[in-house]
C-alpha cells in the first residue's frame, strides 16, 4: 500500500512545520516531520492497525502521533490522509 496526503493534510503539515520551527527550532521541527512521515509509512504497511471512528463524513480512521492525530481512511491499496490535526482539535468538526 501507499499513503497520499490530501490538500488539507499538506497544509495542516505546513502549518506543523512552521509553528513547530517558531515555537521549537528548524531542527525540532525537522524531527518531528520525520517521525509524522515514519507514520504515514507504517500505516500503510498496516492500514488496519487504527480504530475505525464514525462521523458525518463516514468512517475513517484515527491515529495519534506526538502531540497529533493522522485522520485517515484506506481506499483500495492506498491510504488516503484526510487531515493531520492537533490532539486539541475538534477532529470530528474538521472533516
């Protein structure tokens, strides 16, 4: 399988990014991108291996990550990232 960031994934990963080398430094922030990556490509070797959520958009799939949660639904042989959000965020109202 393979993983495919959407546009508001490459955005919320953006704003990770930038907030994270403000707040944190380029280096911390560089880590931190890596280890949301080192994610992705586990979920795609296991797509399963996070709940199943229900909301109004439909099932998808939740995993955390530091201080993050992946959104994400498998569709066929790939795994599709819906949104990279803040454990904060009311993901169930950002989808």
């Amino acid at each position: 399988m393979a993983w495919i960031l959407t546009a508001d994934s490459i955005a919320d990963i953006d704003h990770i990014a930038a907030e994270g080398a403000k707040q944190f430094g380029f280096a911390q922030s560089e880590v931190y991108e890596l280890q949301l990556v080192d994610m992705f490509d586990m979920l795609a070797a296991n797509p399963y291996m996070a709940v199943e959520r229900h909301s109004a958009a439909g099932s998808i799939r939740l995993m955390p990550v530091g201080a993050h949660n992946i959104l994400y639904v498998v569709d066929a042989d790939d795994v599709i990232i819906l949104r990279v959000l803040h454990g904060l965020q009311n993901w169930f109202e950002q989808l």
